[in-house]
C-alpha cells in the first residue's frame, strides 16, 4: 500500500524541490511514494475528499486562503489530517499549536530535517505494539500505548490503564520493562511510566493526565527530563 504525500504550496518552484527530497527520501524505504500536487488551499480542498493523503505538507503565506487557515478548515471539521507546514515564516509556529500541526520546517528546506520528520511521521504510523499480560488464571491482550504507568509490587507489578483499570501482572517490573517500547522510561527503581501521558515534570514527581503523580528519583530526573522534552519536540 502506497503512501500518499500531498503538497500545497502557491510556488511551483517549491514544489518541485520537496518533490525531488521526497524522491530522494523514499529510495530505501520499503513501500511505495505517491505524490499529488497543489498551487493553492482551494484546489486542495476540492480536490482532497476525493483524493485522500496521508500528509501534508503545507505552505503558510499563499494567495486567497492561506496555509494556516486551511489547517483550521480541516481542523473545524473534524479532519485530523497530519500536517507539516513548510514556511519562510516562524512567528506562525504559536498558531500552529492551534492546529496541532505534526511540525515546523522553515525554507529554504533543510534535507536532513525533512528526512527526520518523515521518518518519524512514518514510525507513528507502524502498527501499535500489542503486549500479553499474564494475571493470575486471566491474560490480558492490551496495548502497549494504553498504559500509564507501572509500579513493582515485590515479584508482581501493577499496571495502570488510561481507562482507569488497574492489573496486577504475574512479571516483575525489569521482565515488563523488556516488552515495553521506546516511550517508557524508568522514572525511579519502582516506576515506569509512558511518556505519553506525563504532563509536566518536578523534582518531586511527574504529574499525569488525571492528576496522579508518580515519584522521580534525583539519579534519574535529569535524564527523564531530556527524554520527556525530546518525546514532545519530535
């Protein structure tokens, strides 16, 4: 199954240079790239229910309907289509949040830096990790991005659910550890906990979506909070 990239700029020179990146980007990648191309919002926007993409990437600064309102078409209308947009402009990037747009590359393009967003655009793509988890005569099928967070109850280790139910799991933490993806981290010897879900990080403990709080360990907050600040950057 092909990925379908879509561009959208109102410079035709522009689009020719992200088209021969995506080119070049695609080479080693084991499917193939389709690309479709757009000199305006509005051609995209007729074009588009009929012409799904995947991605889009999206100049700002156009003529009529510009980039950033485009972005906020889509978003009104419950379309959560991932955008990049790719502009001359950074004082656009605090709007961008509004949007939730995937990221920022500002022209000229920077080859590395586009690769960097497409292959993590990519990654988030792949399918999610499903995990078996064995509790007493039950095992539980779940999703590795569901869990919140782990706690070491002796040889066992409770599980905490982003729909609020609790397992207590026949594994001991470092055993769930090794099954988990690159989104946990060890925050103290007792605790993992899904990136995710962490909305800000003290020295006394890392707040959750919901309020719960977790302990951090002085030996591990400095490389927690690196990694927190990289997860929500990239």
């Amino acid at each position: 199954m092909p990925l379908t990239i879509a561009i959208c700029d109102d410079n035709e020179e522009q689009i020719s240079v992200l088209r021969q990146l995506l080119g070049e980007w695609v080479e080693d990648k084991p499917f193939a790239l389709d690309i479709d191309e757009y000199v305006s919002a509005e051609s995209f926007l007729f074009s588009y229910p009929d012409n799904p993409c995947g991605l889009l990437l999206l100049d700002i600064e156009m003529r009529e309907l510009n980039g950033m309102a485009l972005a906020k078409k889509l978003r009104e209308n419950g379309d959560m289509l991932p955008i990049v947009f790719v502009t001359g402009y950074s004082e656009y990037m605090s709007e961008g949040y509004e949007v939730e747009a995937l990221h920022y590359l500002l022209k000229p393009v920077n080859r590395d830096k586009l690769f960097s967003v497409l292959n993590r655009y990519v990654k988030r793509m792949e399918p999610v990790k499903e995990i078996l988890l064995r509790s007493g005569d039950r095992t539980i099928h779940a999703a590795a991005e569901a869990i919140v967070f782990c706690e070491a109850m002796g040889k066992k280790t409770r599980v905490k659910m982003s729909d609020g139910q609790t397992v207590m799991c026949d594994i001991g933490i470092n055993g769930l550890m090794k099954i988990l993806t690159e989104d946990f981290m060890f925050c103290h010897r007792s605790y993992i906990v899904n990136l995710r879900y962490v909305r800000s990080i003290g020295r006394a403990g890392l707040r959750l979506d919901g309020e719960e709080t977790v302990p951090v360990s002085r030996r591990l907050y400095g490389d927690i909070n690196k990694k927190f600040i990289g997860f929500y950057t990239r």
